[in-house]
C-alpha cells in the first residue's frame, strides 16, 4: 500500500506523468569547472554569514571562506580552487542582488588540508553536530533550512526521521537519479542521522514514480531494523514537509509549530548524502545535482554542478535554448522563482533549472471565479482557497485569517486546477503581507500604549507620594 | 554563449496549469446534457429541438449585447450562457410556444445573471430564476403537457386540437395516487408528460456519471439530494394502495428531480463549495421538494426549493468550513471555550 495524504493534485499528461521523462533515465553527467563561481553569502535560511576571506587570497577546495552569522545559519566553503576575485552583491536565484565572494578557477582543484574523513563510530554527538554545522549542510530539497539547526532542536522531541525522496514537483529528477546511482549515500546519511538523532523510525519515503529504485534500497536497509521505505502515492505536493509527515505516520504538524512538534524530522536525500560525505570523506558542500528540463531546452539533463557556477555554463551543457524562453525558472513549475537573467550562480538549494517556450502557466485576462470549489477539494492544508482569494481583495484581513490564509503553504494546487486561472498564490502572497503588517502594527502600538501606561502610573505614583506624606 | 531573453516574462508561481478551464468545463456539462435531448427529440418531436437552439442562440445573443452595452469584453467564449440556454429550454413544456424560449432567455441572462455582474457573480441559477419568472407570468403556458409522440407542428403555435394533452405522473402523484397508465419504465425511459429535459431519468443519469467520470461535478449534491427524497417518500408514503418502494420510485423518477439534482443543484455559482455545505445544501433541496410536493399548491417543488436553498450558499458555506490541517477537532472546541 503507498502512503498519501487528502488533497492535492496530479500535473502531468497520462502519458508523462509528473514531465519526467525528459530527464528521469538520463544518468547524472559531471559539469566541466567554470572560469568562475559566484558564492552567494545567503544560500540558507537564516542570518547571512560572514566573509572570512578577502580579495586576491588564494583559497582551495573546501576552505571555509565565510562563517555563519549566528545560530541559525551556515558558512560557506570555496568549491573550486583560485584566487578570491571580488566580493561584492551579484545577482542571486531570488531575483535580488546578494554580496557574493567570486573566485576565479586555477583548475588544480586542490583540496583544503581541513578536507579528511572523520571517524563517526567514535564522535561524540556534539562532535558530529558540529561537523555537520561546519560543512555548511542546509536542506537541499530547496527550503535550504541549516541541518544542524534541525537536528539540535529535534533531538529528545523526535522519534522519527524521514528521508524525503518524494519529488513531487513536476520536472524535476534530480533526487531520482541520486537515489538511482549514489543510494548508498542517502542511506549511510539515514543512518548517521538516526543515530545523531536517538530515533528508532527511520523512514525513506519514496514516491511510486521511482520504483526502480526500491530493489537496491531494500537491499541496502535490510541490514539495520530501524530503517523503513515507504512507497508514496504520486502526487503533488506529497514531498511538502507536513504532508509527507502526515502520509507516513499520520500525525499533523500543528498550525504554526515545526515537524519536531509532531515527532519528526524530514531530510532531502541529497541533504543526508552531503552527511554521508561529510563524515566519509570530509567534503563540506560544493555540488549539487540540477536539473535542467523544460520545453526550451535542447537536450536536458541531471548536471552535477559545483555550487556558484552561473546557471549560464548548465545551459551551455545542455544545447542551449532550441527555442527562445518564455519563462526561466530557478526551482520546480510548482513553487520556483521566475529568473530574468542567466549570470545567477547555482545555490544549495537549486534543485532545478527550467526553461519554458510556450505559456506554460496559461495566464488570461480579468479571470472570473466560477465557484467550482476544485481548490478546495486541491488544498493539502484543507484551506477555502476560493473564500482566501475574496476576502483577500476586499483586504477582509480577519475573514482571511479565519479562513486559512495564515496556515497556506504556497504549495500552488489550487491556482494549478483553477479553471478561472486566477493567479490565487500571487493574492495570496498580497495578502498574507498585509496580514503581517497589521500584526506587527498592532504589536507596536500594544507596545507603546504599554510604555504609555507604565509611565503614567508611575507619574502618578511619583504626584501621590507628597501627597501622603502631608 | 549568448542567448536571447528578450521574450521571458516573469511571474508569481506556480507556473503550470491544468488542461481544464471554464470552457472545458461547460462543455462537458453540454456533452452530458445530450442524451436527455435525444430522449426529448425522441418523444416530444423535433419541436423540443427547436426550442433548445432557439433558447442557446438567444442567450448566446442577449450575452453578446449586454457585453456591448456595457463595454465589457464579450464573455460568451467560456460557453456557460449555451448550458443556461439549453436549461431554459429545458425547463419549458414542448407545446408552449417558440417565444417563450426565446422570453426566458432574455429573463435568465440579463436579469438573474448579467445583471448582478455575470458569471460566478449570480446568486441564483440562471435558468431556473427564468422558470419561476415564465410560470408567474405564463402559468397556462408552462402548464400545458403534450403526451409523447402528439405530433406538434414544427414552429407554430400549438392548438388545442394538436395537443394531446395529459397529465404528469406528478399531478397524479398529487393526488396521493400512484399513476395508473405510466409504469416506472415509462418513466425512466421518458415516455411521460413534462417539460422538455425532465422526462428520462435514465437519460438525465447518464449525463451524471459523465459529469462524475469527468470530475466536472462531486456526487455530494445529487447523492444528498435524491437521497433524502427516497428516504422520506418512503418513510411517508401518500397512498397505502401500493408498496412503499412503488412509491418511492415513482417519486424519485418522475418530474424534475433528475434534472434539478444533477444539472441545477450543481451550479457552480449557486451552490456551496464546501464538501459539509454541499451535502446540507442537497439535504435541503430534498427536503423542500418533498414538503412542496406533498403540501404545496403546485406538483412540483424542484425549482422552487433549488431556489430557495441557492440563497442560503453564502450562509451555509460560512457555517461549513473544513477543519484546517494542523487544528485538531478537541483542541478547537478547547479555544471556543
């Protein structure tokens, strides 16, 4: 029996369920070195972190060259060796301008005397943590959350680790081919990871669509009994996190808290691949496996690409455009970011890179609501999309809350089965930044109408006092 | 290398769409609204066919220059003024004359529809608010029942001579007597008095399971609604001359229930989206066309009570909504407290 969740839907054609098909048999190819990578210093969530380096430094392979700026963040290594070039914003795949360190490539590829395997077996857990902290792991499913930060928090609240190999975003095959060529990675990072962790569950959910994956799997799990695949239903969005938690133990991740409050951690396949390699070989992270798909491009590919090379150079690996794009888009259809340029480099978490020709998202004019109620019965958070999108307009902010807003996951389901086609995330993206708005005015203003009141009871203290010694 | 980006636009996500749009949609809604016309064709003559194109077109024309009037693009392309059109025609006793289609388009699309801002913004159904407005003003008309197979001239009007008149299962069904001349067969296959559409319930049902293969419409409304009219007719038959199951059937398959639960009930625009809501609102179709049936001054209620429930959508939508994910049931009782 495959493991789902209620609601959701299935991009696709019969025929190509998911568009895979493009990419899904074509093995990882390894991307010749740029001239140059582009080291943005924010690839995580969180603080950005700190350049440690400066202009015309020699740095190596895997040399840290900026330190993460607080708890909730990750440094940055050099994933090519050369000369420090220039620090300075460039422009990053969220479409901002982001200071970056560009190192130009000398082509030795010379590895960081920092870069040798550590003994797992006998680390201490905070030794393990804090190796995993300083390879600058993020999840590399494209949330790009620091690892260490997940772990740390988790431990004692979790008793269940999940694998999330479900990639569900259409296109995308990435993870697929991982867990096709490199399984043992994931699994050896399943371990450790359970093992940091003290958990007894430690799940690989995997959806259908990549059968051909569970034979090595299962062979490579038997030996440990904590390690379970669980197949998953094909369907969008089953890899979003609260929705694979909810598919493979049933629990719902309460409104507004995190996985840990539900007992589990979810990590990409490639995210407890860069553990694995982390403590086998010492390797901070400097790939990753891309994607490159879409009706635009020639031929496209799984590329694996060092981290900081300009999206640019994978096109130029793939044939280039066969026609000229419509749309660029850094990510899957489902919840990327449109790009306008090709210089942003690749970050830790691009999973993909696609290129459409046609008017792949079907945009119409003055779209009308024809009250069908498909997003609701699309919704994975059992949201009313439909009543979110009026009172949004209206900026009925409270109806709006009352209505979900607030818990909307920008999965994208209900704006993908809208026959209407109206663009009901891009609302609610308004919406919900109104809603925060007037939340932290309110704040403000509770704030202040509290100073106000402290000090006039204390005016008033200091007038009374004469009076009582009178 | 260089590439030319001079066509790429960029937008919010996501950036794929289904196949599926309103147009889609309303045409699958005229391709399951087919067999019932054959069936109409069938018995009624090549008259009813007359009335449904004359009812399309003039809806399809009545849009086309509300849209010119107010200098609104023209909206006719999502094909949704067609499923009006054929609905109106429908709802209309073959006999009546060719006009009157025409007149009820004119009422169901300007008034009930264009009026409050066009499709999606109605807060009635299009077709049946023309009915009720035809049989205020021409109940004579909207009365006169052909029997099967009269031969009616083509486009004239109908004389009393024509008309073989007779009446519906339901004005028998009245009476609290179960017909005696028109079995169940009859009735499933269409071969009774009635407006154009309403006759085969077999017809009308085939139509629903294209809808639902189709996933145009949920099966919460219809289910819910011929559900609830089973249950009750059988719970309080009228007549103790026949079983209750007789009863019961004769009920569910006769007049306008088919037609009013599986192609007016599931409006989209007037009728609620959420799954609880859709079931109460079907329940409560149900519940007004038996308590019309059984002690109104009409035969039939199917209309009316559609009517009646499609002003309370907002209302019952407001009161239905889903149990977030992440909410648990005990602990939002909790907060209520």
């Amino acid at each position: 029996m495959a493991y789902s969740f209620r609601g959701g839907i299935h991009p696709g054609t019969h025929a190509d369920p998911g568009y895979k098909s493009a990419t899904n048999t074509k093995p990882i190819e390894k991307l010749a070195l740029p001239d140059e990578v582009i080291l943005p210093v924010s690839m995580h969530i969180g603080a950005p972190a700190k350049p440690i380096v400066s202009v015309g430094d020699t740095v190596d392979l895997g040399q840290p060259i900026a330190e993460a700026g607080g708890f909730v963040s990750a440094p940055v290594h050099a994933t090519v060796s050369g000369k420090v070039k220039a620090i300075e914003p460039r422009l990053h795949p969220n479409g901002s301008k982001v200071l970056s360190i560009v190192i130009e490539n000398d082509g030795e590829d010379r590895k960081h005397e920092s870069v040798h395997p550590y003994d797992f077996a006998s680390m201490s857990n905070e030794e393990r943590i804090e190796c995993i902290r300083s390879a600058g792991i993020v999840g590399h499913g494209g949330a790009t959350f620091p690892t260490h930060v997940k772990i740390q928090s988790g431990i004692g609240k979790c008793d269940t680790v999940i694998i999330n190999a479900a990639e569900c975003e259409p296109y995308i095959t990435s993870d697929h081919r991982l867990l096709l060529e490199r399984p043992e990675e994931t699994i050896g990072g399943l371990k450790m990871l359970a093992d940091i962790m003290g958990v007894q569950t430690a799940i690989i959910a995997i959806e259908e669509n990549k059968k051909d994956t569970f034979a090595k799997i299962e062979e490579l799990i038997a030996d440990d009994p904590r390690l379970k695949l669980y197949p998953l239903t094909c369907k969008y969005p089953q890899g979003a996190e609260k929705q694979l938690i909810n598919a493979c133990t049933g629990r719902e991740v309460p409104s507004g808290k995190l996985p840990a409050d539900a007992g589990c951690a979810v990590f990409n396949v490639d995210t407890a691949g860069a553990v694995y390699r982390r403590f086998t070989t010492g390797m901070p992270v400097i790939r990753r496996i891309v994607t490159i798909s879409g009706s635009a491009v020639a031929e496209p590919k799984n590329l694996e690409a060092r981290i900081g090379t300009p999206i640019e150079k994978l096109i130029d690996a793939c044939g280039g455009f066969k026609e000229a794009p419509n749309k660029l888009l850094a990510g899957g259809p489902m919840m990327g970011n449109a790009q306008f340029s090709l210089d942003a480099p690749v970050v830790k978490g691009t999973n993909a890179f696609l290129a459409f020709a046609g008017n792949e998202d079907k945009r119409v004019k003055d779209p009308q609501c024809i009250r069908c109620g498909k997003c609701i019965n699309a919704c994975p958070m059992h949201l009313l999309p439909i009543y979110m999108n009026v009172y949004g307009k209206q900026e009925d902010l409270d109806n709006a809350v009352d209505c979900g807003m607030m818990d909307c996951i920008e999965c994208g389901s209900c704006a993908y089965v809208c026959p209407a086609r109206i663009p009901l995330v891009a609302q609610f993206r308004l919406t919900k930044g109104k809603i925060q708005a007037k939340r932290a005015a309110e704040r403000a203003k509770a704030e202040a109408e509290k100073k106000k009141a402290e000090a006039e009871a204390a005016a008033k203290a200091e007038a009374e006092k004469p009076a009582e010694n009178k | 290398m260089a590439y030319d980006l001079s066509k790429v636009v960029v937008t919010s996500s996501p950036h794929i769409k289904a196949d599926d749009d309103t147009r889609s949609l309303m045409l699958d809604v005229l391709i399951a609204l087919v067999p019932a016309l054959a069936v109409a064709v069938y018995t009624f003559g090549a008259r009813a066919l007359i009335h449904v194109v004359i009812a399309m077109v003039a809806s399809l024309v009545f849009e086309t220059i509300y849209n010119k009037i107010v200098h609104h693009p023209n909206t006719v392309g999502d094909l949704s003024c067609l499923v009006t059109g054929v609905l109106i025609a429908f709802n209309i006793p073959v006999a009546a004359p060719l006009w009157l289609s025409a007149f009820g388009a004119l009422f169901g699309i300007i008034v009930v529809k264009m009026l409050f801002g066009g499709i999606g913004k109605n807060f009635m159904n299009p077709a049946l608010g023309a009915r009720a407005f035809m049989m205020a003003s021409w109940a004579g008309f909207m009365t006169t029942w052909t029997a099967p197979h009269a031969n009616l001239p083509l486009f004239g009007n109908v004389t009393v001579t024509d008309a073989i008149s007779t009446a519906t299962p339901l004005a028998t069904l009245k009476t609290g007597a179960v017909p005696a001349d028109t079995g169940l067969l009859e009735m499933l296959l269409g071969q009774t008095g009635g407006v154009i559409g309403e006759t085969s319930a077999l017809a009308l049902l085939a139509g629903g399971v294209y809808l639902l293969w189709r996933k145009v419409i949920t099966i919460n409304i219809p289910a819910a609604y011929i559900l609830t009219v089973a249950v009750i007719t059988f719970l309080f038959p009228l007549s103790g001359d026949v079983s209750r199951v007789q009863w019961m059937l004769s009920q569910v398959l006769s007049g306008g229930l088919m037609l009013g639960a599986i192609f007016m009930a599931t409006d989209y625009v007037t009728s609620p989206v959420t799954p609880k809501g859709q079931i109460i609102f079907g329940v409560g179709c149900g519940l007004l066309t038996v308590f019309i049936r059984y002690f109104g001054g009409l035969p039939e209620g199917v209309s009316y009570s559609i009517l009646i429930m499609n002003t309370l959508v907002w209302a019952i939508d407001k009161k239905t909504h889903p149990r977030k994910f992440g909410y648990q049931l005990d602990k939002a009782k909790k907060e209520a407290q």
